[in-house]
C-alpha cells in the first residue's frame, strides 16, 4: 500500500494534469531530490559515492497524445509551457526546466509519434544542490518506460536520465544523481563505485543513533550548466592525462599526485583538483566502513567537515554563504558539516544531535542569514505512485 503522502501527492497531479489537458492522465510517477552523505565530484572520476534519497519528490503526470507533440507544464513554472512538435526537438529547445523532462523524450520520440503529454509538480527545491533535475528526469524516464512498456532496467533508467542532463540540457554531470534518484531505499545510504556500477544499500538509522541529519539551504543558487561545474571536469580529464590514468580514482593515493606539481600555476591548480578526487574517495571509503562497523555515526562527523575543507580549499566549489553555514552549525553543537552537491551555491549538510536540530537551525538562520532548513530521512527511490 502506497504511504499516504504518495497517494495525495498522486492525487494533487492528477487533477491538476486533468485540468490543464481537459483528461485524466494514464498514471503519476515520483522520484526524489537527494542529499550526498559523503563524495562530491567522484562521480566522473570514477569514484564512490554515498548519497540518500530525499523525502522530496518530483512527480510526473503523463499520457501519450496523438498529435505529435509533446506538451509540458510545470506547477513550478506557471505560464512557462512547453509545446513542441517530437519532430523539432534538439538540444536547447525547449531550453529552460523543459529542456530536462524534453531531453529524456527526445531519446524515444520514434517509439512514441503520437507525442505525450506532461504535467510536473514536485517540491524538491531547485538550484539548492539536491539534484531536483535529476529527480525531473528520472520521474519523466520512469513515466516514459511505464506508458511505452519498455524493457528498460534501473541502469537503463539512470542512462536515459543522465543523457538528458548532458546532452540535451548541456550540464557535464555524472551517474550520482540519477542512480541516487533510482536505486535509493528507504533507511539507507547507496554506496554506489561509479567505475563498475556495482552498489549496495548501507543501513543508515540515525535517528536510533539520536541524530539527524539537516539540510540547510544557503540561499544562494546555481546552474550546472552555466557554473564553474564543466571547468572543473575539464580539469580533472587535464589532470588524469598528465598523470597517464584514465581516470583520478585510478591514483590510489594522494602521494602518487606530485607529478602534477610542475612549477607552474596549472600545474598547481590540476593538483589540488586531484587531490580533492582522490581525497575524498578515501573518505567514502572511511565512512561506509564506519557504518558497516555498527560504529557510532557520530564518528563520521570530522569526515564530513574535511570534505567540506577540501571542496573549499582544492576544488573550490565552495562560496562564503556556504563556508558561514558550515562554520555556524559546527559552532552551535554540530558533529560535522559540509557543503553539498556541485558547488558554486545550494545546500550544506550537518550531522546534529536529534535534540539540538533547533538550535542549530535557529543559529544559521540568525548568523549565517540561510532560514530554510529541514531534517533528512533516507527515504525510498524513483516510483509509480499511480
């Protein structure tokens, strides 16, 4: 039985999908925004990853058309619709929150000439760092395979998903936002090597622990496709080039990174990129086997807050807004904290005590100026609700 948030959430879709296209839709499916425990830009490095599924959902109302076009609208974005003949879809039109639920349609267009019909809603907040594109292209792919009755498995679905966000929408990201958005249960963390796909699901019960783990948005946003999030994709190829590996989690330690110091400022920058990748790959590594160990999570504060030091430091990804909340949250009792995501804006992250949640909520609000804030449950992936 469907929880009773799914089923109103279903609900809500539907009659606004009814209302906008004057018939009920052929189904509603979901998929969840996510917050990245630990491992931030391992993804394309051919790292490991530790994400869990939000609470938050986007949802997808859907049903084929027989005209040929693909219609989109979105409750987010009123007065922003979306009406394009399959025939006319190429990367950048429609450009906008349509080029994302466009890209993954653009991918099957000849299986389905009588067009479709979209309607999103969702409450996964944009631009904060917790992956709310991928959440919209994993509930649109969901939605897709389920009304074309395509044989089409979670790598598939993460495949379709990602491929709409790099080649449709332009945003060189990698598989962790869509794989977190799929492959996600409820009460764990997905511990995912991005190398050879392989994963499994790490128990993560904090709130048995006493803790909880909160999402503190810093106000400022970003845009993977127009940030600095590309340049440093190119760095890290740069950077795996010179070193002779064809990828940066093939360097199994920091030590075997000094070949990048050339005397040069390039020279210097590729190295601190590099030793972030290969630095935080380690910290996956550390946190997953402190959780496997039945380890107080407790412990895994310090390792959150180093990596939030390296993605300021050597990425540098961080901005001040996000360096006030982390320096705010730890100052007020938080055990560890970091920013999240790809950078250059969005959300941090900060393991608290479940009794001091508002405390430290009410700290970043009146010092580091970030008033919304909320506590994460590691909740369940990509789903038809209906």
């Amino acid at each position: 039985m469907s929880p009773p948030a799914d089923v109103e959430a279903a609900a809500r879709a539907a009659e606004a999908f009814t209302a906008r296209f004057g018939a009920a839709p052929e189904g509603v499916w979901a998929a969840p925004g996510r917050v990245n425990v630990i491992g931030e830009h391992t993804d394309y490095n051919g790292g490991h990853v530790l994400p869990v599924a939000l609470p938050h959902t986007v949802r997808a109302a859907a049903a084929r058309r027989d005209d040929g076009r693909l219609v989109l609208t979105s409750a987010q974005h009123p007065g922003a619709d979306a009406d394009v003949a399959l025939t006319d879809l190429v990367p950048g039109t429609p450009g906008g929150w349509a080029g994302y639920p466009a890209g993954v349609v653009d991918q099957v267009r000849a299986q389905v000439p009588g067009g479709l019909g979209l309607l999103v809603d969702g409450d996964v907040p944009a631009g904060s760092g917790l992956s709310s594109s991928a959440a919209l292209e994993c509930a649109v792919a969901l939605a897709v395979r389920d009304l074309l009755g395509l044989d089409w498995g979670p790598d598939d679905l993460v495949d379709v998903a990602r491929r709409a966000e790099n080649d449709f929408v332009g945003a060189p990201t990698g598989i962790l936002d869509q794989s977190a958005s799929v492959l996600c249960t409820a009460g764990h963390a997905l511990h995912l090597d991005t190398r050879d796909r392989t994963w499994e699901q790490v128990p993560l019960d904090l709130e048995g622990a006493g803790l909880a783990l909160l999402v503190v948005d810093s106000g400022t946003t970003h845009d993977h496709a127009e940030s600095g999030y590309g340049e440093r994709r190119r760095q890290c190829e740069e950077a795996a080039r010179r070193l002779g590996v064809g990828l940066l989690c093939d360097v199994p330690d920091a030590a075997g990174l000094a070949a990048l110091d050339d005397g040069t400022d390039e020279g210097a920058v590729l190295l601190r990129r590099a030793r972030h990748v290969v630095t935080e790959d380690a910290r996956v590594a550390e946190v997953v086997a402190l959780l496997r160990a039945g380890t107080d999570p407790r412990a895994i504060g310090p390792v959150l807050t180093a990596g939030h030091a390296s993605l300021r430091d050597d990425f540098e990804v961080s901005v001040p807004e996000l360096d006030a909340v982390v320096e705010v949250a730890l100052a007020a009792g938080a055990h560890g904290a970091r920013m999240v995501g790809g950078g250059f804006g969005g959300s941090a992250v900060a393991l608290v005590d479940a009794d001091a949640v508002d405390r430290v909520t009410a700290a970043v609000a009146e010092r580091a100026g970030a008033p919304r804030s909320h506590v994460v449950v590691p909740s369940a992936g990509a789903r038809r609700l209906s």
